[in-house]
C-alpha cells in the first residue's frame, strides 16, 4: 500500500468516524439530560442544537412538593 493509499485510508476512517460519533454523542446527551425535549428548545424554534443540548445537560433538576404539586426546580 504506497502512502497516498494509506493517506486516504485514514482520512475515510476519520470521516466515518466522525459521522458516527457526533451523531452518537448527540443521541446520548439527549437521553442524559435531565430536561424534556420542549423545554431545552429555549429559542422554541423546534429544533434542539448541540449547544441547546450541551447547555440543558449542565442542569441540575430537583422535585419540589408546592400545594401537592411536585415542581421542577
């Protein structure tokens, strides 16, 4: 294998890489946050970003009984 073959090799491997991985990482921030989908949409265009995403995940959500309704702080 001369070494433009194993260039563009390593580039492929990079680049499926990439598209598997960030889609990945994207999937597991959504299913860790403790946030439903419509509340980290906070510009509610219908989309969660990745910053959006990253963002919700710093939360920190704790139940709060108030007049025997739990709320979420």
């Amino acid at each position: 294998m001369s070494l433009k073959q194993k260039q563009m090799a390593l580039l492929a491997t990079l680049g499926v890489t990439l598209v598997v991985a960030i889609p990945a990482l994207y999937l597991y921030l959504l299913s860790k946050s403790p946030l439903s989908f419509k509340e980290m949409d906070f510009d509610n265009n219908g989309i969660v970003t990745f910053s959006e995403l990253i963002y919700a995940n710093s939360y920190c959500v704790r139940a709060i009984p108030k007049d025997q309704v739990i709320c979420k702080e």
